[in-house]
C-alpha cells in the first residue's frame, strides 16, 4: 500500500548545513517539498511514546523573533497552559536523517513533532479528534508553515494517531510541563531550574530517538520454507541488505518450532532503528515482509 503523499513547506535554514543562518531574524528560503512515508505500512505498536522530562533549552532551535514568508514568529517564553485546535500534517521520508533545528537528526520513526512557537525541546499531548486517539510527542523542530496547520508529526506519530494516510487531521494540542507530568509519575525527578544553553541541543534519550534498546533475543524473521534450498536461496538475497547476521533455524533446531520448516531470521537485533531500517530495506528490495520475533534460544 502506498501511502497519500504529504505537501510540506520546508524552512531550508532550519535543517542541516544552513543551521548557520538561524541567527537572523529574517530566515532563508522556504521551498515546497513532496513526502512520503516508507513504501509499505510498517507496524509502530512498539515504538513508546516518549516521557515528559526537563531537557535544558539550547539557544539552537529558539532564535526568537524569526521571519518566514513575510510573517514573524516569537518563540514562547511560558507555554504553560497553551491549547490549541487546528490541522496537524506529517514528514517522513524526505526529511530523515537531516538535521532538526535545534540540531538533532530527524528520524521519522521517533515520536516527535515540529511546531512554529513551543520551546524546543517540549512535550505537547495530541488528541486526533476524529477518533480521540492521544499519544505524547517530543516537539524538537520548526514548521509547519503551510496553510493553517499548527503542528507537524513525524511518521510514527501520524501512525499512531491514524491519520497517517489522510494526510492530515484535526486535532487537539497541549503542551505538558514536565515538572508536573513527574508528580503523577512514581520514582520520576526533574531538575528545579531551567537553564538556556548554547549550542545544539544534546541528543534525546534512546526511548526518544526511537533507537531503543530491544529486548534480548529479537530477530526479523523473513519466511519459513519447506526446503533448506529455498531458505539458502532467500538468505543469500538478505545478506546483500544487511550486516547483521542472516541465519537458518533447521527443523528441531528451536524447542518452541515444533514444525519442519527452515526459518530465515535476522539477527539478533539489539536497536530498535536498526530493526525498522531492515524491515524497510527488506520491503523495498520486493521481499516478504518481516516480523518481529522473540526468542531467547
């Protein structure tokens, strides 16, 4: 299934080698880009959402006033209690792996959001009022400056609140402050100041960066084959897309496969980005499509 492509005004100064600019109170350039999500619907159920926590505020990502066709935008300096209702969009393939504005690397598959005057970083509830789901998203990028959205989503966020084929969504924002977010939460501490620094921001967290450490024992398993020829001939195909080990469970091999087929797996897989990079590479190299399995044997 392809997915409806996604039109996005990207603000050029705000992403990789033009970061430079960002001092100016008037930015470049702004050009409009196509997107797209991965060529196939890949399963985010596991991706967490990330958690509220205090992350010092960089100087990088938080130039304020800034300009952007003709229209200036003043960077929150309290967004404790903002609410807002309008159109959320998303970004996806055209944007992954460059740089956000405050530095970091864009990565579609994180919970993530990018938003025109929230602190950067900040945490924001968003509520897709055509179904009520409601997940958590890291807001550490500017945009959208199209039309009368108010936030941009990253894939996996889209994903997850259903709109990813749509394209957009009516939806429902609200910014979380972490300090309070932690009173709800047992064992959770923040620090008590908040601190502007210098700089690019330090990299998230693995949970939100969506680069996880997986569970022991994981691996994406491509097919079950009736004959050890057929299961060679896919492992041979596999191991051009990938440096991780692609092997061969042999009937009995496993207690928990009790049948008598050759199973190829990657594997084991430790990061979760690592894992949903091959599952990507696998589905665009026209293989069947992989799952997650988990074993420990």
């Amino acid at each position: 299934m392809q997915f409806h492509l996604v039109n996005r005004w990207v603000l050029v100064a705000l992403s990789g080698s033009l970061l430079a600019f960002a001092g100016c109170s008037t930015l470049p350039l702004v050009v409009e880009e196509r997107d797209s999500g991965p060529s196939k619907p890949l399963s985010v159920d596991h991706i967490p959402e990330p958690v509220p926590r205090y992350e010092p505020r960089t100087r990088a990502g938080n130039y304020s006033p800034y300009t952007v066709l003709g229209k200036t935008y003043h960077v929150m300096d309290n967004p404790d209690g903002y609410r807002e209702r309008g159109v959320a969009s998303w970004y996806g393939n055209k944007f992954h792996g460059r740089r956000t504005s405050n530095g970091e690397i864009y990565d579609m598959y994180a919970v993530t959001a990018a938003h025109k005057t929230l602190p950067i970083p900040s945490y924001v509830r968003v509520t897709n009022l055509a179904n009520n789901r409601s997940i958590i998203v890291r807001v550490n990028d500017r945009g959208p400056f199209h039309g009368d959205r108010i936030i941009d989503l990253s894939y996996t966020a889209a994903r997850k609140l259903g709109y990813a084929n749509a394209g957009t969504a009516h939806v429902t924002v609200e910014y979380i402050d972490p300090k309070k977010y932690a009173i709800t939460q047992p064992g959770y501490t923040v620090p008590v100041n908040d601190t502007v620094l210098d700089g690019v921001a330090p990299a998230p967290s693995p949970v939100d960066a969506g680069g996880y450490q997986l569970p022991e024992g994981t691996f994406l398993q491509v097919g079950a084959f009736g004959s050890l020829q057929s299961a060679q001939a896919m492992q041979q195909k596999i191991n051009a897309l990938t440096y991780y080990p692609v092997i061969i469970l042999r009937p009995g091999e496993v207690k928990a496969y009790k049948d008598k087929f050759y199973r190829v797996q990657i594997g084991p897989i430790d990061n979760n980005l690592a894992l949903i990079t091959i599952q990507d590479k696998v589905i665009k190299a026209n293989l069947p499509e992989p799952h997650v399995v988990n074993r420990t044997q």
